[in-house]
C-alpha cells in the first residue's frame, strides 16, 4: 500500500506539522511525490541508484520518501547534526547519484560539493542553495500523472559499525510496484499495533532516523494522518497529543524521563485519553520510569526490541512486562536464538549473542562484506546478529544483558566509542583515552571520557585540560557525541596486548 491509495479521501492530513498547523493532505503528498518521482527520471536516475537526503523535520521529507519509494531507488536519511565530513563519507558511501537538500541546512550543503564528486544530482528545497538546482521549480514543470511502471524501493539507512564508521544497511529491493502489498513495517503496524486510516500518530523524533521514518510511511500507506514535530519538547508533547487526539505514538525513554519530570499541574493539564497505543524502543527503559508511565497513561505502553537491520523484532505489551519486569518480548519477527562464541545454541537462562532466524538474510553492510560475513551465523546462513547479547528464559521471552560493542545509546542515539577515541587521542596533551557510558537518569546514558595525559594528573590543571580537549573534540565529532564529563587517570587498562579493558574500567570507577 502507498499514500496513493487513499485518494478517495484527497482532503485528508497526510501530514500535518505540529508546530505551525501546515497541513499536507493524501491528494498534495500523491501529487507531490509522483512530481519528484518524475523529475528524478527527467535527470537519468533509474530503478536501483542511490538517493542520499539532508534535511531537517519537514513534510517534504515524505514528498521525497515516496518519490523514491515509485521509484524503484534507495533512499539513504542522513543526520545532518554529523560534521560536514561525515555527512559527505555516507553520501559517497552509499553511491549516491543524487543529493537532496533542504534549503534550511544550505550552509552545510554548500560546504559538501567538492567532497562529493561522483553526485552527479543535486537539488535543494525550501530555497536556493549554492551548488543545487531547484528541486521546487523543476517538480512543479512536471505531470503529477502517476507513470504504469513504478517499481518499489527501499530505504538504506546507516547505523555505526564497530570501528565507529556507519555502515549502510542494504535490503534487497522488492520485486514489486509501489501499488501492491507485501511490506514488513506496513504489516507489523496494521496487525501488531492495529494502524488504520483512523490512526493519528505522533512524531516527536528526527526523521532520519529508521524507527520515525519507517513508522510514519507505514501510518501513511495505511490512510492515517502524521502529527511531525520540528523537534521534542516536553510540554508540547502533551499539547499535541490532546490537540489532534493522537492515538498512536513513539517514544524513546529518555523522553519519558523529561515528561516525567514536568511539574504534575502541567501534565494534568492536558487529555492524553486519546492515546491508545505509545511505543518505546532505542534503549531499555527503567523499570521505575515505566511504571510512572503506566501509571500515568494507562496499560497502553508497548515495548519492542529490534535495530535498523530490521533483522528481527521482540515484543512486550504493558501486561506481560509488568509480570516479567526486564523483558523486550518474545519475536514477532523472525524466531530468536542465543548462542555462544562458536556458534553453539545455549539453554534458557545462559547469557550469550542474540540471533534472529529468518527465511532468507534480510540485509547486507554495504560495502562491507567482512562485516556482513561477522553478521551471520557460522553454520546457519538465515541467522544474524548485530552483536547484542542476553538470554531466553524458558518461556521464550527475550532480556538483553549488554551489548558487545561497547555500544552507548544516549538519549535514543546509538554512539560508538571508537571514534570519539580517535579523535581524542589526537590532542598533544593525551597520552591515552577511553569512552564509556554511564547510567543516567535522563538520557539512558551518558558519555564519559576517561583521559589518561601526557603530564602525570597531580601536575596538571585537569579542569582547563578539559576543556581543551572539549574544545578539540568539537571540530572532529558531532555535537551529540562529546563528553559530558572528562574524567583523569595516570593509567588505563590495557592487556599485554595492548587491548583495553572497558569492563574493568568501568568496574574500577567508584560511581559504577
């Protein structure tokens, strides 16, 4: 199904942006994209090309989401809080023939196209913008005739791999038009959480991110209307909530944190009644905190664990958490296994790295076929990992124990340590460094940097020492992934090897 399909209520809010009321409805989103979709075509792009996209929340991003969707492309969301070098690495990363910019991030844009020579297309939205040509003026020259073939695409979204680079996330595309059903996410939400055309769903996440973006297109396929916010804030959530009677939504627990701690009067102040269904995925929630939540909202909280391979899904509704306080579910997608290091399956109850059995490998890293081979199970070729770990218990539910990356997810945002690492480690003044999370009670997790100096500690001014390294950081990573607290120590450690030993660190801290 597709947005097309509901042209028989073309007045209807596909979209709807919550913090100016700007309406989109099905017949401007159909029109819209089938205009993009041709323009794409006019410019030589064609069925199995890569479509890279910078943009901010906006609704055009759904313009462009199923303009590339009937158009048989890949569709890569890229993060535009990451540096103007990261951007550019996932955008030649995953062959782009054509960037799409907003017009809103033009600096940024601009800055991009000498790092991006292959992008043999360039437009931009919303605006003019150095370097791009008018993706408005060019759309609106063009039919919004729907052309006979229109083949399904697929996004390619990029989620960090072990040595802190992203990694792009490729599905095989469909064999199929953008007309016929047959789509995982657009199932999952009509049978599992029961979307319809009566479905209002709020955003309040980044849409370029996989969990907002897929759930959005998902709601629209199946006729319900997009309450997109420009950005999370506390207060509004809950004013948008009673304002469009929102019946579905999506949250990560960091965000339950900050609804949490607004002053009891004003979270009375506003009818969440309409609310049938709220999501919470990205990072495991405290028990505490969705307990306030039930208590709050009602037994209406439903909790999944996947990951953008979408190579697996558990879930758990608000009864069965409640019974087993820690669980992620049972699968709804794929039949989950744990195993040891050589691949061996483990009894119920035995920590080890979690598995998803499909019928056939949902996903490659492109070009990274090391990384696609480290995915897969030794002996099983349909089982995949993407390196977490946990256990079953013996009635089949799912708990995660940790994640054996060293992942930190801070606030819903996966963040690798590797990079910060490198990058730190690169100021005069360091000798040797660590990135770890710690708990914290508003983000989930926090970045910590423990920063072994040059200089022994108790000859230094540690305070302007970091913020030195701050200071330094700022230009190598993004804003999301510095540290919130610099630690210093005369010694990490390391193996004879010259491995580091996070656990231990961890251990050794006093606060852990």
């Amino acid at each position: 199904m597709y947005p097309g399909a509901h042209l028989d209520t073309p007045d209807k809010p596909a979209v709807i942006m919550a913090d100016t009321g700007v309406v989109t409805t099905f017949a401007q989103l159909e029109s819209q994209s089938v205009r993009i979709a041709r323009t794409l075509r006019t410019r030589g792009v064609r069925a199995g090309a890569h479509v890279a996209v910078l943009a901010t929340n906006t609704a055009r991003v759904f313009d462009i989401y199923w303009a590339a969707m009937r158009s048989g492309v890949y569709l890569t969301m890229v993060n535009w809080h990451l540096t103007p070098g990261d951007i550019a690495y996932i955008v030649n990363d995953c062959g782009a023939s054509t960037l799409i910019v907003d017009a809103a991030l033009g600096d940024v844009a601009t800055t991009l196209v000498p790092s991006i020579p292959e992008v043999g297309v360039r437009l931009s939205f919303g605006g003019t913008v150095n370097g791009y040509d008018d993706l408005d003026a060019a759309a609106a020259r063009e039919s919004d005739t729907p052309p006979d073939d229109q083949p399904r695409g697929a996004d390619m979204l990029y989620s960090s791999g072990t040595t802190g680079r992203p990694k792009g996330i490729k599905p095989a595309l469909p064999a199929r038009q953008i007309r016929d059903a047959g789509d995982t996410m657009i199932e999952m939400n009509r049978t599992i959480w029961h979307v319809s055309a009566e479905t209002v769903y709020l955003s309040p996440a980044p849409l370029y991110h996989a969990a907002p973006l897929r759930t959005c297109a998902a709601v629209q396929a199946l006729g319900g209307t997009v309450v997109v916010m420009s950005r999370f804030d506390a207060q509004k959530a809950l004013e948008y909530i009673e304002r469009h009677r929102v019946t579905y939504s999506q949250w990560v627990p960091t965000v339950f944190v900050r609804m949490l701690t607004l002053p009891a009067a004003v979270r009375d102040r506003y009818d969440v009644s309409s609310l049938a269904v709220a999501v919470h995925a990205a990072a495991p929630c405290p028990v505490e905190v969705k307990h306030q939540m039930i208590d709050w909202w009602g037994p209406i909280l439903s909790e999944y664990y996947s990951s953008t391979e979408l190579n697996g899904l558990t879930l758990v509704d608000t009864p069965q958490r409640l019974a087993k306080p820690g669980t992620v579910g049972t699968p709804v997608l794929g039949v989950a296994h744990i195993c040891d290091e050589s691949g061996a399956e483990l009894p119920p109850g035995t920590i080890g790295t979690i598995y998803f059995e499909r019928d056939e490998l949902p996903f490659e890293y492109h070009n990274d076929p090391e990384k696609t081979r480290a995915a897969i199970h030794p002996d099983h070729p349909t089982w995949t990992t993407t390196g977490d770990v946990g256990y079953l218990d013996d009635d089949g539910y799912l708990f995660l124990t940790d994640r054996g990356t060293f992942l930190i997810i801070s606030g819903g945002v996966n963040i690798y340590p590797q990079e910060i690492e490198n990058a730190t480690i690169t100021h005069p003044d360091v000798l040797d460094a660590a990135v770890i999370g710690e708990p914290d009670p508003d983000l989930g997790e926090a970045v910590v940097a423990v920063i072994q100096p040059v200089t022994p500690v108790d000859e230094i001014d540690t305070e302007q020492l970091a913020e030195a390294i701050t200071d330094h950081l700022r230009t190598q990573v993004a804003g999301f992934k510095l540290p919130r607290r610099i630690e210093f120590t005369d010694r990490l450690p390391r193996t004879p090897t010259g491995k580091l030993v996070k656990r231990e660190l961890a251990h050794q801290r006093p606060d852990r």
